[in-house]
C-alpha cells in the first residue's frame, strides 16, 4: 500500500535516499538560519524589538541543520550535493518571494515594508513545515533513530509559526492589514507552485535511488499533482488566515540547545 509511512520508511531503510534526503533538509534549514540572521542584524528601529525572536528564529533553522547533520553522522554518512530543483528556499527566492538574498547581504537597513515581507514569507513557509512535520510525527515520531529530532523539530515549527500569527496580526492593527494580505495571497499562491515542483523533483530522484517502477512514480507524481490541484482551487487559503495563537510569545526565550545530536 503507498502511503506517507511506507514512503519515508523505503527512505530511512535506504543509506543513499536517508543521505539525500537529510542533506536537502540540512542544507533548506541552514540557508533559513542564515536569512533570520541577517533580518535581525537589518530590522528597522521601529522594529528592533523583533531582533531577539527573529534571532531565535534563525537558532532554530541552524539547531534544525545541525540534527539533520548528525543524524547522517550516526549512520557514517557525509552530506552530498543537494540537486538545484529540490532548492526549495532558492526557488522561491527566485520566484521574488521572501527577502531577495543581494538585499540581505547589502549593510543597509530594512523597511518596515520589509518585514511585512518576511513575516509573510514565514507565515506561509512555516505552515508548510508545521504541517510536515506533523504529519512525519504521527508516522514516525517513536521510531528509535529519527523520532527524537522529528518531536523537537516539531515543536520548534510549531513556535515559528506562532510567532508569525501574533506578530502579523501587531502590524495588522498597526494599519498594514490589507499589505499583509495581499503579500500572503501572492506568497501562498507561489508557494503552492513551488511545492509541486520541489515534490516532483525530490520523488524523481528518490526513485531512481530505491529503483521504483514506472507505475510507482506515476502513482505518486499524479498524486503530487492532485494535491497542487486542491491546493491552487482553496487549499492556498489556510496558509493566509490569521489568528492569535494559543502559544503567545513563543519565540520569546533563548533557542533550546539539542546537545544529544551535535
């Protein structure tokens, strides 16, 4: 039967899809910790009070890149190259969604417009993680190698998007209400796009690593496609809604360490 649970345990039972697999993880988390770490640098002075959540943000993207690093460690796996197509962060970018990486490396500080535009980005990107990652935690969230870093990884998720809710909605009330959404409309909408693509790529490699039948990856494109078809008609809606969370300043700690993995 082809389902979720089968899929990825064909992949964590396999060394050279376990090894792709976390390396396109690793390197997506990485480049998030690196942008998070150039907003917080680059916020404007009426936004400086976000520079220590933003800063958390971006020490959880790297924590997250670290776990999946180690867990290729444990099997004596080394990362390798993460194919252009399943660049989901770089896609994007390229698409004009999010903070175009020339700003960020450029000294000079953000717009408050700016920040809408990341804070929408995030909204969108991390529903998108959140929902993955539940959906593994319910697959895989005991299993003796990989459950421990897909629980935390969860629940770190679950705070960014948190975080995005309560801080969008500030700058709701601030005025900006009809920017916001227009920016999670176009991000959403492009998301959706991008998703299908980075998911068509992904399962074309995996399959030529585990040797899957043609029927197989037909089954599973189509099935790829059917979810963009849902989600391009009504499915892009939940990633643009907004409400308070149950989890209030969520990202207002220090990042949590996970030493267990380094």
């Amino acid at each position: 039967m082809l389902s979720a649970r089968s899929l990825f345990q064909e992949i964590v039972d396999n060394d050279d899809a376990y090894r792709l697999f976390c390396s396109i993880a690793a390197s997506g988390e990485s480049q998030g910790g690196w942008e998070n770490g150039r907003i917080a640098a680059l916020l404007p002075d009426s936004q400086r009070e976000l520079a220590p959540k933003v800063t958390r943000h971006g020490a959880d993207e790297d924590k997250h890149g670290r776990i999946f690093q180690a867990l290729m460690r444990k099997r004596g796996l080394t990362p390798t190259h993460v194919p252009k197509e399943t660049d989901y962060t770089g896609l994007l970018e390229r698409r004009g969604i999010g903070l175009a990486h020339d700003k960020l490396r450029r000294d000079e500080p953000l717009t408050e417009q700016d920040i809408i535009t990341y804070l929408a980005h995030s909204r969108v990107t991390e529903q998108r993680a959140s929902d993955q990652m539940v959906m593994l935690k319910r697959c895989f969230g005991d299993h003796p190698e990989v459950g421990r870093a897909i629980r935390m990884i969860s629940q770190d998720e679950d705070n960014h998007l948190a975080y995005c809710h309560e801080e969008l909605l500030r700058l709701a009330r601030a005025g900006h209400g009809r920017t916001i959404q227009g920016v999670l409309r176009d991000c959403a909408l492009a998301e959706v796009s991008v998703y299908r693509d980075v998911s068509l790529a992904v399962m074309d490699h995996m399959g030529r690593i585990l040797r899957w039948p043609a029927a197989k990856s037909c089954l599973l494109a189509a099935a790829i496609w059917g979810m963009y078809g849902y989600e391009r008609a009504v499915g892009w809606r939940r990633m643009v809604s907004l409400r308070m969370p149950e989890r209030r300043n969520a990202l207002g700690g220090p990042a949590t360490s996970a030493p267990e993995f380094a």
